[in-house]
C-alpha cells in the first residue's frame, strides 16, 4: 500500500514526506503539510485550527530551509493543492463536487540555485503536468532520504516547540 511517512503530528496538523513526490531531493525536496483535519478548503477551519496550522507551514518551511544542505542559497513555493481530486479521471471517475471530494492540503517544495530538473529550474515557475501524465512525471524524481526527514522532523519539533508553542499529538 502506497502512503506518506508522517515526520510531525501536532495541534496544526501533519506534515509528510509524499510517496509520489513532485520535485525531485537534489533539487530541493517536497513535503506535504496537512491542516488538522479534513477539510475542501482552508476557510472551513477554525480560526484556532487555521492558526496553528499556519504556523506548522511556517515551521516547516524554516526547518527546510534550515536542514537541508541542496537549499543553500535557495527558497521555497507553497502551493495549496487538492485539485487533483476532481478531475474526472480521478477516482471515483466522473464529474466532482469540491465541497465533497476536494481535501486541501499545501505542498511545501524547496527551490535550489542548482536545480537540474528542467521543470524546476531555479527563477522559473515550476511546471506541472496534466493530471493523466502526473503519475508517470512523479516517477522520476525521489523523494528526500530517511535522514533528512528525521532531521527535518526534528527541526520542525523545535521550532513549534521554542517559537510557536505548538504541541505534539499522537
């Protein structure tokens, strides 16, 4: 079975390495950043829940920045996702309802200076393909190794910890 590895559960939410990843380690990583529940869109969230699910995306982005040696000199793009879902290959194939089948989520993709992958090349928007050619796209990159995700598990702990107060759950 095909899932995520969860790196953090807190009071913000999850934070994951995706098992299809959509940028390849070297050139910069990808996380994916779930709010505290389930939701379509993010102002269905609690203004507490919105809150601290915010600063588990800022968190994440600081602990990015701050583990991951391919970032060096380089930034990030979040990008609020959940779209997949309805289009009408996606399963269950048809016609969506978004309120329904949409669950929003932000994908979290460090930008490195010295990016190869020429849909990720650094100073251009990244390039994404239609959802029939995505499965095949992601199998080209890998995802950021073991280490690098404790390291950045443990670098997000701190930061809730010491700079947004925010506690581990689960």
């Amino acid at each position: 079975m095909d899932i995520h590895t969860t790196l953090i559960r807190c009071a913000g939410g999850t934070v994951d390495l995706p098992v299809r990843p959509m940028n390849h380690r070297s050139d910069g990583g990808h996380v994916l950043v779930h709010p505290p529940r389930p939701v379509w869109e993010r102002s269905e969230l609690t203004p507490e829940e919105l809150g601290h699910w915010s600063c588990l995306v800022a968190a994440t982005g600081r602990a990015m920045l701050d583990t991951l040696p391919q970032l060096a000199g380089g930034c990030l793009n979040y990008w609020e996702a959940g779209n997949n879902a309805l289009n009408p290959l996606a399963h269950p194939q048809g016609p969506k309802t978004p309120a329904l089948h949409r669950k929003m989520h932000l994908h979290v993709f460090g930008r490195s200076p010295r990016a190869a992958h020429p849909d990720w090349l650094w100073g251009e928007p990244p390039r994404f393909p239609n959802f029939a050619q995505s499965e095949a796209w992601t199998a080209q990159f890998t995802r950021l190794e073991d280490d690098e995700g404790a390291a950045l598990g443990a670098r997000i702990q701190v930061l809730l910890d010491t700079r947004y107060a925010l506690s581990r759950v689960g």
